[in-house]
C-alpha cells in the first residue's frame, strides 16, 4: 500500500542532498548507518560551493564521513560531533598547526543528545536504512541512538536503503511518513576491528566475573577487557542484556546460550541495545531475530530505565582514576579523545539496580608501563563524578569505594595500582591532604 509514496521519494542522491540548506543545521545518523552515497552527493555540492555554511551534528564518524569532514572544506561545513574518533582528532590537530577552530566538539551524556537536537533544532537528517516493509517502515537495525529520535523532529529526512542494513525489531524503525526523499545504494557496512585478548586482559577479567551472579544483566562496552568477560561468562546461566552497544563478543555471548532474559523486570526475553557495531557475522545475527531489540539512546541509557531490572552490571573501561574516585575516560594529555558517551548513563544506572554494580577497568598502566592509570588527581574532567564511582579494577584487584572515605579509597586504589607507582602515589596523596 505504500508502493506510490516510495516511488514518488524515490530519486539520485545528486537531487537528494538539494533538501540539504546551504546554511543550516544537518544531523548524519551514527557510526555504522552513516549513509555513504549520500555523503559523496553532498561533497560535490560543497566542491561546486552550494553550502554556505552548514553545521553538521553527530556521533562517531566512520570513513564515509571523511567525504565532508575534510580540512578543506572546514569554512563552510562546521563539524559538531558528540564523540570523537581518529578523523576529528586528525582535524584538531591540523588545526592547532594552523591556529584555527575546526571541531565544535559537543560534551554531554550520549541519553542526552536526541533532546539536545531537539532543542537545537534540525534542518535535515540523512541515514542509512533496511528496505521498506511492507507496513511502510524502513529498520534502523545498527543504530537506533539519536537517529530514531531525530528522524522525528528534523524538518527533512532523506535515507539511503541499503539491503545490507538488518532489520531488528522494537521501536527501531522510521516511517515513510516522515521520509522526504529515498535513494537506493547497496554497500558492505562498515567493520569493527577486534583487539586480540592478552593475558592482562584475563586477568582483570577474573575479577570481574566473580562480581557477576547468574541472572545478571549485562552492559558491557568494547574492547579487549570486554571480549574477555564475555568469553569467560559463557558459563552462566540466564543472563539478561540490555546494553548500549551490541558487539560480536555479546553476540556470541547469547549464541552460547549463556542469555535467556527471563529475570528481567523490563523488555523480558530480550536483548536490548541502541547501537551495533562489528562484522559481517553480527549483522547477520541481528537480522530478523526477534529477540534483538533496538530504542533510543533516551530508553536504553536513561538510569532509571537501566535501574528498573535487578542485578545490573555495567562494565565499562577508564583512562585514569584519581585517588579521590574521580573518573576521566576522554581526555588524553590535555586534548579531547573521546567523549563520555554513555558510560555516567550506566555508571548511575548500575547503582539503581537492586543488587547492581558499576565496574571500570582498565590496565594499571599506559605508554608501555610509562605513566600510572591511578593518578593524585585526573588531568581531564570528570567523566564519571567521585560521587558515581563504584568498583575499579586493574590487574591488581578490585577496589570498592562504595561507602568509603577520601583516604579509604585512596588506600585501596593505591593496593591496585602498578607496584612501581605506589610509593608516589602515597607521597602526594599526603601532600594532597588525603591520607
């Protein structure tokens, strides 16, 4: 019943991307959705130099974003990424050398940025979706984040259909309704590469395990850290997941049969995600399995919602820790990494949770052993507030500071910090007038 209105949307990218303003605000859809062919379209229109000035709003660019997200073409598209990756710090820095502002980096907790767009307001939103079904919606299937909730909002939506996109299920769909035009390009998604486990890595990760009880529901973020903890908690039995991101290694994880979701209070019997991001193995997994569900990042990461099932635990990884508890994960040597993304989401969540815990790991050291993890004070902002922090672990242990004193948490940091770095650590831990 809605042949007509695709046909009717249905046109090239080149005519496409005229909805896009010359001046004015564009949001592009997050990481693996991130929509090439239309990308490619719009840089033509900046060559020819029909964009004027534009801002352009997102989350975690892949390479097809490199076709806009060029220094040359910083005069008139103004990059306001929420997170960054390799392609904005590459931009920094070039223009540092040049004395120019090229990035408007955009700070804030990932539940926070659909109403942030929202209140910014958005001219146009591009994105890469399934095929339309036959009720007349197109999947999100990787990325349900910022892109659903925007979708709704933006003044235009264009979507590229790519059938590589899978088509999952909750509320992970745009309808044609709010679908302005639709271009057709069928392209591998993009791939996360996967960092191989070391022993350090298995380490940390028996630590965490014994925190973990059956029934447990799980966020767990990327990385090694991560793909060790999920390789060792196949053994469990009756895990939930509700987790920002779904990753091969929590995809093989359910295919263990280690994950039924019955104990969950929420969304039972499935595994919740906002994004997805891996390889050709996981979107297929994804695809038409209705235990995987996609919402917005304003559902999956809102704390309250996360605190609503029991047993929470959240896992994440940190760049330092300051003797105090205070968190930075996106600042490294003074510049801007990363960014928070949903980590405080969940860090507060877990802690909602009945019987919930909020876990950080990381190595006690950085630079080949140079510089310790747990430092006198963080260097960056805090990520995670002294107030959130629960458990840290290095390959060390495991310090709780839960309901523990400056100087009690200071002691159990030190007792998992790399032995090397210990006695200092004490020193100016007086001189700061913790211990």
């Amino acid at each position: 019943m809605y042949e007509r209105e695709y046909s009717e949307r249905l046109t090239t990218p080149e005519r496409a991307v005229r909805l896009v303003p010359a001046c004015g605000s564009m949001a592009i859809s997050m990481a693996v959705s991130q929509p090439p062919m239309l990308l490619a379209a719009l840089e033509t229109r900046i060559k020819t130099g029909e964009i004027q000035q534009l801002r352009a709003y997102y989350s975690h660019s892949v390479p097809a974003a490199r076709a806009i997200l060029k220094y040359e073409y910083l005069d008139v598209i103004r990059p306001h990424p929420f997170f960054l990756t390799q392609i904005e710090r590459d931009l920094l820095q070039r223009g540092a050398e040049h004395g120019r502002k090229v990035v408007h980096y955009m700070p804030g907790n990932f539940s926070s940025m659909p109403r942030v767009l929202a209140e910014i307001g958005i001219d146009v939103l591009i994105v890469m979706v399934s095929p339309m079904d036959k009720a007349g919606f197109f999947s999100c299937g990787t990325n349900g984040d910022y892109t659903i909730p925007t979708a709704r909002i933006a003044r235009r939506v264009i979507v590229e259909v790519n059938p590589e996109m899978p088509r999952v299920f909750g509320d992970s769909a745009i309808h044609i309704s709010d679908v302005d035009a639709i271009i057709e390009h069928q392209s591998t998604l993009p791939e996360l590469p996967t960092r191989p486990v070391t022993d350090l890595d298995r380490k940390i990760s028996e630590y965490v395990i014994e925190m973990v009880p059956d029934r447990a529901t799980m966020q767990i973020g990327v990385g090694a850290v991560p793909n060790a903890v999920c390789a060792a908690l196949k053994s469990h039995k009756d895990l939930g997941i509700h987790t920002e991101m779904m990753s091969p290694a929590l995809a093989s994880l359910i295919q263990a049969g280690a994950v039924s979701n019955k104990y969950k209070n929420i969304h039972r019997h499935k595994n919740v995600y906002t994004l997805a991001a891996g390889g050709r193995d996981l979107y297929g997994f994804l695809n038409d399995n209705s235990s995987m569900e996609l919402y917005s990042v304003d559902h999956v990461n809102d704390p309250y919602i996360i605190g609503q099932n029991d047993n929470v635990v959240s896992i994440n990884a940190f760049l330092e820790v300051g003797l105090d508890g205070a968190v930075n994960s996106e600042v490294v040597q003074g510049r801007q990494y990363s960014a928070p993304g949903g980590q405080l989401d969940f860090v507060r969540g877990a802690q909602l949770s009945k019987g919930g815990k909020s876990i950080l790991t990381a190595y006690s050291t950085a630079m080949g052993g140079q510089v310790s993890r747990i430092v006198p004070k963080i260097e960056g902002p805090a990520t995670d507030p002294r107030a959130d922090t629960q458990y840290i672990v290095t390959e060390y242990g495991v310090a709780n500071l839960l309901g523990k004193s400056v100087a009690e948490r200071a002691e159990a940091l030190i007792a998992i910090a790399h032995p090397k770095f210990r006695d200092d650590l004490i020193r100016q831990g007086q001189r700061l007038g913790y211990l």
